[in-house]
C-alpha cells in the first residue's frame, strides 16, 4: 500500500473516532505523535495527547451531540491529507469558555454548524499535525457570540 493511501486510511480513522458521532480517545494515543498540534481558528492550539484530550472531553460535555463528518473524499500527497467536512452540535451542556471570542453559559441550546477544510501531516504512521480553516463566523453567529451587524 503507499504512503498516501495508509496516510488516508489513517486520518479517515482519526476523523470517524475523534470527530465523528461517538468519540473514542484512545485514539489519540492510537494514532496521534506525544507532541501533536491541533490548531483551528476558534479554539487556542492544543499539543500533547493530555491537551488535546482535555479539549475534547470538554468540547463534547458542551456540546454532547458533537458531531463532524467528511464533505469530500481525502486528498494526499506526501505527509500531507487533506479533508473538507461538516458538522456540529448543540450546547446542552455545562458552560464553556474554550472559544476564542467568547464564553456560553450552561445549556444555552443554542445549535451550531458549519464547514472547514483541515490539513494534516502525518509522519511515521502518527499525526503530528492537524490545522483546520473553519467557517467560525457563521458557528459564533449561530451561538450568539457575535452578531452580524
């Protein structure tokens, strides 16, 4: 099998068991580098296995019906995948302050979804990267966090 196919079969993993509906995170030990990046525009950087689990515990205690899934077939080339996809989810949860432009108090209700486009590289069979271009303005809106004026 070549490279980009084991590296598409890999990210298509990480996405269904870390992004996807029921979220497994085991792994991130699994398939994911000690060190690994985890940036999109709405969120701080995440590194580390520890991190980047403590960030989705909370995302999805939030958000308990989280759910993103992929828009187009992956695209690889080298150490890199590419992936468009969609999702969201509702805040029924506790509070959460993790978005960069403001906080939700508990159980708002309030539903979110959106697109994006993320790269990842993957180097010797674990991801040591992965940063997305979200549609941030359209999940802040549809939170009210920021109003359309």
């Amino acid at each position: 099998m070549s490279k980009e196919r084991n590296n598409k079969e890999l990210v298509g993993q990480w996405f269904t068991k870390f992004w996807g509906k029921e979220c497994d995170l085991d792994v991130v030990d699994e398939l994911a580098a000690p060190d690994m990046l985890l940036h999109y525009s709405l969120h701080e950087p995440r590194r580390g296995h520890a991190d980047i689990k403590a960030f989705m515990r909370d995302f999805r205690a939030a958000f308990p019906d989280l759910n993103f899934w992929g828009a187009a077939d992956l695209i690889a080339e080298g150490d890199y995948v590419v992936g468009r996809w969609e999702g969201g989810g509702t805040h029924t949860g506790p509070a959460f302050s993790d978005f960069l432009k403001g906080s939700l108090p508990a159980a708002t209700g309030r539903r979110m979804h959106f697109t994006g486009t993320t790269v990842l590289r993957v180097v010797n069979g674990k991801i040591v990267e992965e940063v997305g271009l979200d549609d941030g303005i359209t999940a802040l809106q549809q939170l009210d966090l920021i109003r359309y004026v």
